[in-house]
C-alpha cells in the first residue's frame, strides 16, 4: 500500500530548552529515570514520558508549552544539570576500560535492522530488538562498538485491521530530520549495485556511547530506482533484498574506512550482513597482494557471526541469476568464477552453482558463529552439520549465546526502584551474591509492583483499543465499551510475536466455550492480551492473526480477551511490565 505522507508543523525550541534537545538525541539515554521525569512535563500534549520519543515531543509540544517551561528557572537548571552529567558519564570508565587487558579497539556490528526505541522504528521483530539492546548492553558495559544498519526512509509498515479483522499494512514517510539522527555532514559512500554506481549519505544516532551509522540511498545523486533502496525494510522481491544487502554489507565497510574505523573484529547479526565478507576479501586482495583464497583466509579470524532462524525456510537465499547480474563483474575483477564465489553459500547435498544461502555463506566465512539460545544451539549444530561432513553434531563449531535484553529498556520504575534498594544502582551488572538481599523483599512488596504494572496495562489496552476504533470512523458512543474491557485485578496472561503458522496464535482457540469458561470463571478469572504482526506476504499467518481479532472483537468475549494492533517497543513494554504470565507455544524445534 502507499505510504502515507505526512507533515508536522514543529514548534520552535527556546534557546534555555537546548539541553532538553540534547539529551533526546541520544538514545541510550531513554531509559533513565531522570530523563523521563524531565520529560514528563510534557506528558499532558505528548505523552512524551510514555512512548520514549522525546524528540517527536519536543516538536508536537504547542509552542506555549515549551515558552512556559523556558521561563522556569528551576526547570531549565535542572534540565542543564542532567545533560551535563549524562555527557560527563560518557567518559567514566566501565566495566571494559576497568577490566580487560589487550589492545581490542573497534568491534564492527552489522545488523539489517535495530530495535531500540519507537522513536527510531527502523525494527521488524526479535533480531531488531536483539540488535538495539546489543548496543545499550555495549554502552553500559563500556565496549568499543560501532553499529552499521541501513535507514528506512518508511520503516517496517504500521498495521491497521479492517472491518473484517484483516490486516493491512500502511507505510508512514519518515522524516529523519525530525528523529533522533543527524547527518554524517560532507560524506558518501559509493557501492557498484549491477551496473550503477549507488550513493548513500549516512545518518547517525548515539546509544550512550555507542554510535549507530544508518546508510540511506535516497538521495538526489541516484536514479530514482536507486533512491528507493533503502525504501522499507524487508519490502519487495529478492532482487530488492540483493540491493539492500549490498548496501548493508559492502556499503558499510566503506563507510567504516571514511570514518576512520580499523574495526578488529566484524559481528554479522544474520545472513544479510554476509556481503561485508566480500567487500573485506576485496579490500585484503587490493591492498595485500593476496589470491581470493588467502583473501578469504585473512578476514576469517576477525569474523564473527550469529544465527537467528531454526528453520531454513527463514534464510536469504539468491539464485545465480542475480549473483551474476551483481556480482558478475565483481568476480572477474578479483580473478574468480562465479561458481567459486557460489560456493561460499553453497549447501552440501543442493546442486553446485544454482543457489546461495546466506547464512551458510556467513558460517563460511566466519571464525566463530553462534545460535542465541542453548537449544538453539543444537537446533543449529544439526541444521548446519553437513558443512563439517567429518565431524559429529555434537561437535559442529556453532555454539550459544542466550539473547538477552537490556534490564532498563524493559522494567517499570517501581521494580527499578526496588532493586536499586536492594542490590544497587548498577543492579543489571551486579555480580549474583548481591542479589542475595532480594531475599528480605515480601510477597507484599512484589504484589504491590505487579499490580502496578496490570493497571497501567489495562489503562494503557483501553485507550489504545479506543483510539483505534475512533480513528477507523467509529463513534463514541460506539467505541465506549473499550473503556470497560479487562479488569487489572485479575491473572493476566500475554501473547506477543510475530503471526506466523508454527506460533500457533489460534492453539487457544481451538475450544471456544472452554476458554470463554476459564475467562468467566467467579472465584479464578483469567484475561488474555494478544499482539502481533504476520509477514505482508504472509497469507497464512495473516488469516490465524484474523481468527484471533475475530475472537477478541466479539461481545462474548472482547471483555477478558483482547487483540492489540500495532505492536511495537512500546506496547512490548506495557505488556512486559503488566502481564503475569507470558503465553508460548510453537511447534518445536521451529522456535
């Protein structure tokens, strides 16, 4: 569908509110409850505080706000006070700079897409949200990382339902100048895509201490074909795909080089980073003297790479049509075939020279690779076994690493407060005997935080539900029950991911009256909150998505069972922070 254009009118920022600006341009500083306190002040036009997109606040604030809070001195000192301790805190030596020893300077991070705060929705699903919560666990930590990503001029696309309970999907046009990024001012970064010479201007954001580059095609230089490169995020065919992978992978290592960055070590999150490879190969060939095999075996060393999907259906794969057409020239000029280059992404077993899979073209490559969960791990090992024919499953070189998530990103400020009290300001860091003191923590203490977290649920479900409704041309007087929908005293149960057939979102709803009893229940009720996108090409998953809003939008049932559209970080947050139990059942080993 088209993408919707869209205009603001932005209020001019008082010159006493700089460091309000200030602080909002860096994301990792979201999460802190200072800067939400700060910016709670303009909750009551924004909800600025709520949806942690302090720069789309400070525009929509009404210019009489931002005029009244300038001519608060206390405000404005306490705002000037936060932003100079928040930068002096980028120079405090963390846990890298007290404890490692070595000469590690530069970690490059490539990912396709990164998840770290609504207020930059450049972020489909769990690799984006794993990838945006690397770069504040880095920040924190205090590693020398650098991210690499592309920018997406209208993002992943926002869902809306129709009368029908279908999902459509719209794109908005983002405007980065109204983000938190700033332009790489005087640089471009030239990449051959086919037979163009492609442009892309770079857009950074900061993540603490952490910079983030954004490639971005669409600029006046390129073709209008070109332009649209970094158009949406997984939008169009597999040749779209090939073009924003090359932007990604070789894209981004010669923007590393304009910046200066001699990274010691590459981290490829995914098969769409694998082209990175290449442009390092070439790089080695150029300037060392090297064949492409001693190419080939310089950059392995200092290449890590990370698997996300257990089900090969979910890899990148390019035929040899479009390998040619893009990197037809490529190979001649570094003296190869394009058989030989296949064979990077080659899987044992498939015909020679027909198709290369991205992620096996990653493992290749790669010194190290690792799953993201234990039984990922081994769901991997068996998967992948056959590119080490000699070796047993057991002994396959992909290990583990659980994902994990940035502590702060997630918790309510009241559970925050409660471990600052209990193990301290660095909680998220704190070594496992200081969490020893949580023992004294009552039954009452906990009780308290989760309901806290239920009401805000409940109040944040209804007012987004009835936004939804009022929006789609529906009534108030209509759109009222919205208002009375779940109850925040009562078992709450989550379902938040992606709608896709093996996640069984329907699994529920198999027996109708049975569950509708559970929901009724006079002495242990229950309620259920569901949220999710299925894929745009996903026809399957977007008729289970179907079934589910159906369920929930019936009077029977719309009361204790309830669909959110749109899901995004924040309605992950308010689900995270609300719901007691979070619901899981997909058909193993494809999850």
């Amino acid at each position: 569908m088209k993408a919707i254009r869209t205009y603001t009118v932005q209020a001019r920022l008082p010159e006493e509110l700089q460091p309000l600006l200030d602080i909002a341009m860096n994301l990792g500083w979201l999460s802190d409850p200072r800067v939400q306190s700060l910016f709670s002040r303009l909750d009551a036009h924004t909800n600025a505080g709520e949806t942690l997109d302090p720069v789309g606040a400070l525009y929509r604030a009404p210019q009489e706000a931002l005029e009244h809070l300038a001519g608060d001195p206390s405000y404005v000192a306490h705002a000037t006070e936060l932003r100079d301790s928040l930068e002096r805190s980028l120079a405090t030596p963390r846990w890298f700079q007290l404890s490692h020893v070595g000469d590690l300077d530069s970690v490059a991070y490539f990912s396709a897409e990164f998840g770290i705060a609504k207020a930059l929705p450049q972020y489909s699903g769990g690799l984006g949200i794993l990838a945006g919560d690397h770069l504040k666990a880095a920040n924190e930590l205090g590693l020398p990382l650098v991210g690499i990503g592309i920018l997406y001029r209208h993002g992943y696309f926002t869902q809306r339902l129709d009368a029908e309970g279908w999902q459509r999907e719209y794109f908005p046009n983002l405007q980065p100048e109204n983000m938190s990024l700033r332009e790489v001012e005087g640089l471009r970064v030239s990449i051959e895509i086919g037979e163009s010479i492609v442009h892309a201007r770079a857009w950074e954001a900061r993540v603490g201490r952490v910079p983030l580059y954004l490639l971005d095609t669409n600029i006046e230089e390129n073709e209008p074909v070109d332009r649209l490169i970094t158009d949406r995020l997984y939008g169009g065919d597999k040749e779209q795909r090939i073009r924003q992978e090359l932007v990604l992978g070789v894209g981004g290592v010669r923007l590393l080089t304009e910046l200066g960055y001699a990274p010691q070590v590459f981290h490829m999150n995914e098969g769409h980073a694998s082209f990175s490879a290449l442009e390092r190969i070439r790089v080695a060939m150029s300037e060392q003297g090297f064949t492409f095999d001693e190419g080939l075996e310089s950059i392995r060393p200092s290449t890590l790479f990370t698997t996300h999907t257990p089900v090969p259906a979910g890899i990148d794969r390019f035929g040899r049509e479009l390998i040619e057409r893009y990197f037809g020239r490529w190979c001649e000029t570094m003296g190869i075939t394009v058989d030989r280059l296949m064979d990077l992404g080659h899987e044992p077993g498939a015909p020679r020279g027909v198709e290369m899979n991205m992620a096996v073209m990653g493992l290749r490559v790669s010194e190290s690779s690792n799953g993201v969960a234990k039984l990922h791990g081994e769901v991997s090992r068996n998967m992948f076994s056959s590119l080490w024919p000699d070796l047993p499953v057991e002994e396959v070189p992909i290990g583990s690493v659980t994902n994990g998530v940035n502590a702060r990103t997630w918790v309510m400020r009241e559970m925050d407060d409660l471990l600052e009290r209990y193990v301290g300001s660095d909680w998220p860091q704190a070594a496992p005997e200081r969490w020893l003191p949580l023992q004294n923590v009552t039954d009452e203490q906990i009780q308290s935080i989760r309901a806290a977290g239920r009401r805000r649920l409940v109040k944040f479900a209804r007012r987004r539900i009835w936004t939804s409704m009022r929006s789609a041309g529906i009534s108030e007087s209509e759109a009222e029950w919205a208002n009375e929908i779940l109850d925040p005293d009562i078992l709450t149960i989550g379902f938040a991911r992606r709608f896709a057939t093996y996640k069984r979102a329907n699994l529920l709803l198999r027996n109708e009256r049975r569950l509708r009893d559970l929901m009724r229940d006079p002495d242990r009720p229950v309620q259920f909150i569901f949220a999710g996108k299925a894929h745009p090409a996903d026809e399957p998953g977007k008729r289970i998505l179907q079934e589910v809003a159906t369920f929930a939008h019936d009077a029977r049932n719309r009361a204790r069972f309830v669909y959110l559209e749109d899901y995004d970080i924040e309605v992950g947050r308010y689900l995270y922070q609300g719901v007691d139990v979070w619901l899981n059942n997909p058909i193993q080993p494809l999850e």
